[in-house]
C-alpha cells in the first residue's frame, strides 16, 4: 500500500485546476477531470499531510453508488471505472488511477441536498433546543443518534469557505426555483432511502448525507462524489445504540486528535501523527470494503 499520501496534481498541458478542500477539477474542454487528491480537512481546515489512497477510496465509492443507480437515477460520470484513459492523459495513468473520474460540465446547483436519517450533529443541537431540525418540527423523546421515523430532507447553501447554512425549503425554492427544488427533494430522499438500506445489509448505518445535482443540457444530473465517509455520516450498525454519540467511518481519529492540542483551529493546521494517519486511513478502508464486498 503506497505511503507517500497524494496531495497536489498538476497536469502539464492542460489549465491549472480549480482547487477544493480534497479535489482537483480540470478542464478538459468539452468535459472535467475530477481527480480526488489523499488531503484531510477538520475544522475547515485542510492538514499538511494527508491520509493515503483517501482520494482513491472516496472516488471508487463514488464509482460503485453511480453503478447501482445510474439506470434511474442519471449522473455526469462519462467514463466507468477503470475504463482507460483518453490518450492524452495517458502519460499520467500512475497518478490518476483509481482516483479520477471524467464528468461532463454540468451547472451546479447552488444548494446542497443533505437528507437525514438519525438525529445526529447540528440537528441533535437543535432539536435539544426547539424540537426542531432546520426548522422542521419532530416528535418529543427523541434522543441523540435516534432514528427519525421518516428521512427528512434539509437543504443548505453552499460555502467557498466556512460551513454551509442550512436553510428552509421555502428558501431553497427562491434560489433553484419551485420545481427543481421539489425534484431534488424527491431524488434525495429516494436515494438515501436506498442507499440506507442497502448499506444497512453490510453492516453500516447511513445517518445522513449530502448531494449535489447539476443542469447539463436541461436535465438534471447527480453529480460530484455521493455516499462516502467525506460526504456522509457512517456508523457501524453492530455497535448502533440510540442516546449516545457513535462511532464513525470518517474523520473521528482526526477531530479527537485535533481536540487534545491548543491550537486554535485556523490556518496553518498541524501536521498528524503517523498513528493518526493510520487509523483514519483504516476506517476509510473498512467502510469501503463492507459497502462494496472488494478489497481495496
């Protein structure tokens, strides 16, 4: 397993790419390049050094959630996994194995869809507050991590930097317009409806999640990563018990890490221990063999 985690890509050639927190977006004309780099953030923060073949299990995830739905649900991905390269990225087959995706150019829409399954995070603050999760009224006597007894969806605007805000649907409407915000709510819950269930099968709860959708030649498209530990919260089903915080496949080891030191949480971060870096990475790699029955 390689050791040197990948952490920045440049691609002679083609434009330098459009940088997130994790990926590299290149522009390849008429379609992108996603490449999902091993970087870690925590407290939106991205660490120093990163946690190997992160990039590659979170793409190859992707990968497998886009197979299983793709006859229902359309997606951007152009090219399946491991299908070869075109030829000018040939030369860069090493870097790019495992870890990229070519996507057509499909317009963001400018909420994020996140649905929740369990009470967990923010939504647990809020509900211990108001009885309420983004506004939406739930039952009384839930406790923290419980199931909610429906999916509920609850949009947020999306952050170049800091933390999205979550949002109302009524808002959500205003900035993606009636019609398209209904579908996507329908979407979302339907897909982490599957998703929940069949992760449940293989040992995973899926408390919640967010995905984004496009507009490519006016039809919607699910688009950038779906359904792993970076874009969703997983818990491991055989230690599940409501009334507590759990156990996660995602950066736990990270943040717990991060919590014991006095620095501040804002930029530079510190670099993580080797025996961090580890774990993190073990987690991310079990989650990814129970969901999909391969070996990394």
């Amino acid at each position: 397993m390689p050791d040197e985690p990948l952490l920045t890509l440049q691609i002679p050639g083609l434009p330098p790419p459009r940088r997130g927190k994790v990926r590299e977006v290149f522009d390849l004309g008429d379609r992108l390049l996603f490449v999902a780099t091993d970087r870690i953030s925590a407290f939106d923060c991205v660490m120093p050094n990163g946690i190997p073949r992160k990039g590659e299990i979170l793409t190859r995830l992707s990968h497998y959630w886009f197979d299983l739905t793709g006859s229902w649900l359309p997606n951007h991905r152009l090219a399946a996994e491991d299908a070869p390269l075109p030829e000018a990225l040939a030369p860069f087959a090493n870097q790019l194995r495992g870890r990229s995706m070519i996507v057509k150019k499909a317009k963001p829409l400018a909420i994020e869809c996140v649905v929740r399954g369990y009470l967990a995070g923010s939504g647990w603050k809020e509900y211990r507050k108001s009885q309420t999760v983004c506004g939406l009224k739930l039952p009384a006597g839930l406790q923290e991590s419980s199931e909610l007894p429906e999916p509920i969806f609850t949009p947020a605007t999306k952050a170049e930097t800091g933390h999205d805000e979550n949002i109302s649907f009524e808002q959500a409407e205003q900035i993606v317009t009636p019609a398209i915000a209904s579908q996507v709510r329908e979407l979302s819950l339907r897909l982490y409806s599957f998703a929940r269930d069949y992760a449940r099968k293989r040992g995973i709860i899926i408390a919640d999640t967010k995905f984004e959708f496009g507009l490519h030649d006016g039809q919607l498209l699910l688009i950038d990563e779906v359904l792993t530990p970076d874009s969703s919260r997983f818990w491991p089903a055989a230690t599940y018990a409501a009334g507590r915080s759990q156990a996660s496949y995602d950066k736990q080891f990270v943040r717990d890490y991060l919590e014991t030191l006095t620095w501040d949480k804002t930029p530079p971060a510190p670099a993580l221990p080797a025996d961090v870096v580890q774990k993190t990475q073990a987690k991310y790699i079990e989650a990814y063999e129970l969901l999909t029955g391969r070996k990394l």
